[in-house]
C-alpha cells in the first residue's frame, strides 16, 4: 500500500492525481486545500463514494496551518509518507503573476518539504516532487525569447534549486527529490483578461508553436498526471533522478513529440531513425522508445553523427507493454511508428493505446489476421477518437495498394467507368530474409494456421456490411496477360489483395461495388508458373508442421538481424506493375508501376517514415473530412505518393494508350 500527499489538490493538475492516484484500491491519498468544504463537495460530484481518499484543510502559505496538519497526515499513515507531491501554484489569473506565486512555489513548498520529510524518511518509496515548469527553464527562455509570466517563472526556477538543495541534503538517507514539469495543462480559468493579459496570451501561444509547430493546446488534468507519475514512479537515486529538472517524458523535452518510433533499435526502425535524422526538418520533435536505454543511448549517438546539427530525439525507455507503460508517450506524440513485432504478440497494446488516445499510429504489418483482429476491436474506438491507424506500410502491401489506387483513379479522373479489376504483378529481388520477418511468418502459422494462405477469400479485412470476394484465379495460379506476361501464384498475395479489397470498400466512389484485385508475381513460362504454384503451396503446407517450424527457425537468422545492409542496398530492388480493367471492355486501359532499387529494409523504412510525414501533413490541412479510423495506405493518397517520389520512388501511371 502506497501512501500519496498531494498540494493543490481541489482543481486541475492535482484534482486530476486524485482522479489517477484513488483508482487503486490499496493507495492511500491525502488531499491539502484551503477549501475542504468545496472539494469534498467536487469529489462527491464527480468521483463519488471513496473510501482512500482524505481531504485536510490546510494553506500552504500559512506556516502554522501547514504545521498543525502534519499530525493529521500521521494519523492517517501510520507515521510515515511514500510520496509528496508539490503541486500548488498555478497561474490563477493572468493578472496575479506577482508575489503569490514566490510565496506558494519557494516559501509554501519550503515548508511543506521540512514538515513533512520525517514522515517521507518512515516510507517505503520515499519521494518528494515538486511541479515545475519548463517556463523556468533558463536554455527554453534563451532560444525562444519567452517573455511573459517572469514572476511566474523565476518563482518555478526558485523551487527546482530548491529541490535540488533537498536532494543534496537526503539522497544520503535514501530520499529522492525532483522536480516535474507537467506540460501545458488545461486547469480551468476564472475571470476575463484584460486586452493587455491577452497580448501576452497569445504572444506565449505563438512561443509554443514556435518551439513545438504540432502543440494542439494543453493536456487533460488526468493526461498530464498519468504522465507525472509514469515518471515518478520510474525514477530513482540508482539511475541519477535525484535532484533532477525533467519533463512529463522524464526529460528535458517540453511539448509533445511530432513522431515516435517505438521499437526505435529493431532492424527496420532503426533505419526509420536514421531516415528521419537525414531527411526530415532539424527542428521535428521526435523521440525514440524501445525496453533497452543502452541501445537507445547508442541509436541516439549513431544519430547525432549523422545529423549533428539537429533537434535531438528523447529517449523514453518503455518500462511494460500495456496502458502504464505505453500511455505516457503515446499519448503525447502525434504519429506512432511501431516497429515492435511481431504483431500478433506485441502490436495490440500498442493500437489499443493509439485508438484511445487518438494518436496516429503506422507498422510494417504483414500479418493479415492480427489485422482483421485490430479492425474489429479498435476500428469504432479509433474512428470516436479521431485516430488515423495504418497497419500493412509494409514492403508489399503498400506498394501493392498504391498501384490499384492509381490505376483507380486514372480511370476515374479520365472520365471512363470505375475499375472493376486490377492485375498486379509484384517481384522482389532479395539477398536474403531478415530474422525476423521469418520469424513472424512462422509466428503466424504457429498462431492462426494456414488456412488464410490457402484460402481464396480476400473480403477479411472488409466491412462486414461488403459481400465476400473470391477472385478466380487460373489452373495452378498461372495467368497470361500481354501487359505484365507469364504470371503465377504469389505467397503474400493472399494479405495484399485483402489490402486492397478494404481500400475498395472503403472508397467505393473511386473502386465500385464490384471491384477485385489479384496480385501474381512474374514467372518465365507457363510451365515456370505451375513449378513456383506447387512448391509455394508446399511450403504452405510445410508451415502447418510444427517440426518443420523448429527446423526454420534453428537454420535462420535471429530477430534483430538479417543479411549485410551494404549488399543488399547494391543487390536488392522491388517491382509492383498493375494494369486496370473496366466492365464491357476485354482490354486493359490504364498501368501503373511502383519501382524501388535498393535494401528491402530500407524501401519499407521509407515507407513508414513518409507515412507517418503524409498523416502529419493531412491532418495539418484538414478541411474536416480526412480518414480516420482502420485504414490503408492508399487512403493517404498522392500526398503519400508525392513524399515518396521525393525520396527516389519511381512512380508512374498512364493509359495504354500512351505506351
């Protein structure tokens, strides 16, 4: 059982402890306010009966009131506190950044820190946080010239020394003192400012946007306290917190982050790093996540060679894969990267969280399945919470989706009639399967079975108000087309075209109602087709033997890693060309082609990257009608399409006419 003292408790921030803190059953929360009366009325209100909850009435400006309710708190714990928590002065009114704000902050909080560290000394946690602000943060003021509130702020900066003087004076009796910024929270405001206080509003807004382009406004009370106590609850004198200034990331970041790449020392999300920090604006906000901080250390350090002039990534160090663990960054970044797979095993918590907090969220999915599962649970949460979600920017489902897209739209945009077909013919030439990819694969047949390989229905990941789709394919997958030539059964073909059926059912205006998509890949001849048919299906087969499983995985590359970067970007390329057919016409009338020369590894990087970019900008020029929800790459349309072009795509599409 914990034990939680808590200042300023009756509104905003701390009210919102309270809401976070009384959850758990076994905590004990002991609330000071001036107003006992009000707030036991607000907590009877909005969080009804609770019986770990206790509200004293005490002023924290007022030494003799502080004083008397030490006692009580003792009562109450036995004699002893694991946490306080500092956290009255706020800014009341634009007018009263005066006086109150050194007395609440400095003298009030000095106070309250000798009151009642004796009882912290009895503690089992034996934590002591003050709420700070990064307004006090003298290289934050410098770079971006933050003017107003400077009584406010020299007050904050007051109480971090003073926190830190704490800290130096009882890390040696195990007592860790810190101070926390919790970001810009929305606490409430009472009365009207004056046309001068509204000058110096928004003069501070535009210092926010300045620092942060993506800042949307402050936090909840609840956000901002979950966050506060993700970091409190992680810190410790062993990993160097003690006396320590940091923000609701447990670092010196003060807004939130424009992208997160969780996962960030994986195989492929490294490389979505190293994209970033050579292609992206030096000024972004961004963090990288993953269990290990050595690793991250070291990403971090790679990343600074290759772009020393840049905006630096926060670290944030995931301490479980679930709410705890995962809300605090998430709901603090705009556009998640997920590079931590597999997905069927680890990704759910992370799209959970996304879907909850409205919070855009990309991976390089290829398990077609999990995706089926994620659209049915989360599809209706995501869509409520305005979270754009876009599993499958893999290196074969996007591609795949881009070119039935394309073709779609020609057709649309030339006047002739919707697509009713599309033919795709998709080749990578590969130096060899990363670890994990093959791991995921064999995951997925542990996990689901086969049957989705074998199956002919590619209507999964479709609404379920659509019909099923069950393409008829030639005599042993084999298909001969003028265009694209000898075409024979591919083994993700399965997963692309349930892609592309849910962006055709999601966007039938542009598709039709009886759009289908089949994807090959190339073969030499007739008979090359029938070979590559039946030993794909045999290997299909092969997945469902769990000793054949074991075989794989004790003859392959581990998870993490995968052939030499500097071959495979000399050796490796990818091919996706589709041609698009129309009702009443036995001749195909628009082609498209998605070219890639270089690492597979690095293509879906990229990917990734420039999705989660394509996001950022759609959402920035919403007109109110953008995507939301489960969708596909395609949704992301030619901003997706232009940004990759940009980065050495070869994209094209045109009618047969003009070959």
């Amino acid at each position: 059982m914990a034990s939680y003292l808590i200042t300023g408790a009756s509104r905003g921030l701390g009210f919102g402890f309270l809401k976070e803190l009384s959850k758990y059953a076994n905590n004990t929360i002991i609330e000071l306010v001036r107003n006992k009366a009000a707030t036991d009325d607000k907590i009877a209100r909005d969080l009804g009966p609770s019986s770990n909850v206790h509200i004293l009435e005490a002023d924290i400006t007022d030494y003799n009131s502080l004083k008397a309710s030490v006692d009580a708190v003792s009562k109450i714990t036995g004699g002893s506190l694991d946490y306080v928590i500092a956290n009255a002065g706020l800014i009341p009114l634009w007018s009263a950044w005066g006086s109150v704000e050194e007395l609440v902050n400095v003298i009030g909080n000095s106070h309250l820190f000798s009151l009642f560290t004796p009882l912290v000394l009895n503690g089992q946690a034996k934590k002591v946080v003050a709420i700070s602000s990064g307004m006090s943060d003298i290289e934050f003021i410098r770079q971006f010239e933050i003017e107003p509130a400077a009584p406010y702020a020299i007050s904050k900066a007051g109480i971090s020394v003073m926190t830190a003087k704490f800290a130096a004076n009882y890390a040696k009796d195990g007592v860790l003192f810190m101070s926390i910024c919790p970001g810009s929270v929305d606490s409430g405001f009472e009365g009207e400012m004056t046309e001068a206080q509204t000058q110096k509003a928004v003069q501070l807004a535009n210092k926010f946007v300045n620092y942060a382009s993506n800042h949307m406004g402050p936090s909840s009370p609840e956000d901002s306290a979950k966050a506060v106590l993700s970091v409190m609850h992680e810190a410790s004198l062993e990993n160097g917190s003690s006396g320590a200034f940091v923000s609701r990331f447990g670092n010196r970041q003060w807004m939130s982050y424009e992208i997160t790449v969780l996962g960030a020392t994986g195989w492929t999300a490294t490389i979505c790093a190293h994209h970033i920090a050579k292609t992206f604006p030096t000024n972004l906000q961004w963090c990288i996540a993953g269990r290990s901080v050595t690793k991250l250390q070291a990403l971090r350090q790679s990343l600074r060679d290759i772009s020393p002039d840049r905006l630096e990534p926060t670290i944030y160090v995931i301490p479980q894969l679930d709410s705890y663990g995962l809300d605090p960054i998430i709901s603090d970044t705009d556009v998640i990267i997920n590079g931590i797979g597999p997905y069927h095993q680890y990704g759910t918590p992370v799209v959970e969280s996304c879907a909850r907090n409205g919070t855009h969220y990309v991976d390089f999915c290829t398990e077609t399945q999990w995706i089926s599962d994620i659209i049915r649970d989360y599809d209706i949460k995501a869509k409520e919470s305005g979270a754009i979600i876009i599993p499958a920017i893999s290196g074969s489902s996007a591609p795949s989706d881009l070119v039935a897209w394309l073709v779609a739209c020609y057709l649309r945009d030339h006047g002739l009639p919707v697509a009713s077909e599309v033919i795709c013919s998709g080749k990578l030439t590969m130096h060899g399967m990363q670890g994990g990819s093959l791991h995921t694969v064999l995951g997925v047949a542990a996990t689901y079975g086969i049957w989705g390989w074998l199956s002919t229905d590619i209507s999964i990941l479709s609404p379920e108000t659509k019909s099923s789709v069950k393409p008829r394919k030639g005599l042993f997958g084999h298909r001969y087309d003028r265009h694209l030539g000898h075409l024979a059964t591919s083994f993700v073909a399965w997963g692309n075209e349930s892609v592309v059926q849910r962006s055709a059912a999601l966007n039938g205006k542009t598709y039709g109602d009886d759009f289908v998509f089949m994807e090959y890949i190339p073969a030499a001849s007739l008979t090359s087709a029938v070979f590559i048919h039946i030993v794909t299906k045999l290997g299909i087969i092969l997945l469902a033997i769990s000793w054949f499983r074991c075989l794989v995985v004790r003859n392959s590359l581990a998870p993490g890693t995968g052939p030499d970067r500097a071959e495979s970007r000399q050796m490796e390329s990818a091919e996706w060309k589709a041609i698009g057919y129309v009702k009443g016409s036995a001749e195909a009338l628009a082609f498209a082609r998605f070219r890639y020369s270089g690492a597979l590894v690095d293509m879906v990087a990229i990917l990734a990257v420039e999705s989660a970019a394509a996001i950022k900008e759609m959402v920035v020029a919403d007109s109110g009608s953008r995507i939301t929800g489960l969708s596909t790459p395609s949704a992301l349309g030619s901003t997706f399409v232009n940004r990759l072009r940009a980065t050495h795509f070869d994209i094209d599409v045109h009618g047969l006419a003009d070959c």
